[in-house]
C-alpha cells in the first residue's frame, strides 16, 4: 500500500519502479512509472488511498460510506471486519413468505428501505491495542504470562 501510495508521487515513483523491477516484476515497474493510469485509478475500490483509509479512524466509516454508494459490497465489508460489531437498522423491512405447504416455510423475496449501518469501533486504535494487550501477555519464549 505505502508503495502504490509513493507511485502516484512525481519523482518519488522512479523509487518503487526500481524496487519493482529489481525483483523482477516489469508490469509493477512500467505501472510505477505511469503517473496518469495511476492517478485514473487512484480512488478505485482496491486503490492504495482507499485502503490506507480503511485503516484511520474517521477515515474508514468515509471508505465504507463510499463502497456502499458505488455498490462495492465487499469492499465495504473489507473495510468494516476492523470493527467489533455494526449496527444495522431499517425503516422497514418487508418478506415475502410463501408457506404453500407449512412444513416447507420458503423465503422468496426480501425489501428493505431506509437501512443504515453503523461501525461501532475505531478500527485503528483497537487494533493497536489489541496488538499491544497481546504483545504483553506472551513472553518471549511464546507462553502466556501467568
């Protein structure tokens, strides 16, 4: 991510393109130093500054909020698996049962309008503490601390 991040810089790009192709990766290398195709894609769903927003506080409910108007689901879930728990709600929510036989109930249609979802957790800060509690509890043989 910080190396997509530096090739959409003007001279700082030249960097990430020799490191690409010292390991031997041409198409990242010629990538790298296409500074228009890598700004036309600069703010897709998988762009490194979507992903480097998913990972702020504040930031990552605005890369949610955006997957979720394009219609990019996965990528909004992507950026809400951070969070402890989401709420969902919705104004109404509509299903269409069909019970022609009442042993075999059959969902055949769902609706719902005015559906928000809320993240509930700073993914960042949680996560840091949750890699500092951990860093605390194993010593450095492995082991849990008593």
């Amino acid at each position: 991510t910080i190396m997509r991040l530096a090739e959409l810089m003007p001279i700082t790009n030249l960097i990430p393109a020799a490191v690409h192709e010292a390991s031997g990766d041409r198409e990242a290398a010629l990538r790298a130093l296409n500074l228009v195709a890598g700004w036309s894609q600069a703010f897709e769903p998988d762009s490194a500054f979507t992903r480097v927003a998913e990972l702020l506080p504040g930031a990552d409910l605005y890369a949610f909020a955006v997957h979720v108007q394009a219609g990019f689901y996965a990528q909004a879930l992507r950026s809400l698996t951070k969070t402890s728990w989401v709420n969902v709600a919705a104004d109404t929510a509509t299903l269409t049962i069909d019970c022609s036989c009442l042993k075999d109930l059959l969902c055949v249609g769902t609706e719902m309008t005015g559906v928000a979802v809320q993240p509930r957790q700073f993914s960042l800060v949680v996560g840091l503490k949750d890699v500092l509690t951990s860093f605390l509890i194993i010593d450095k043989e492995g082991h849990r601390r008593g």
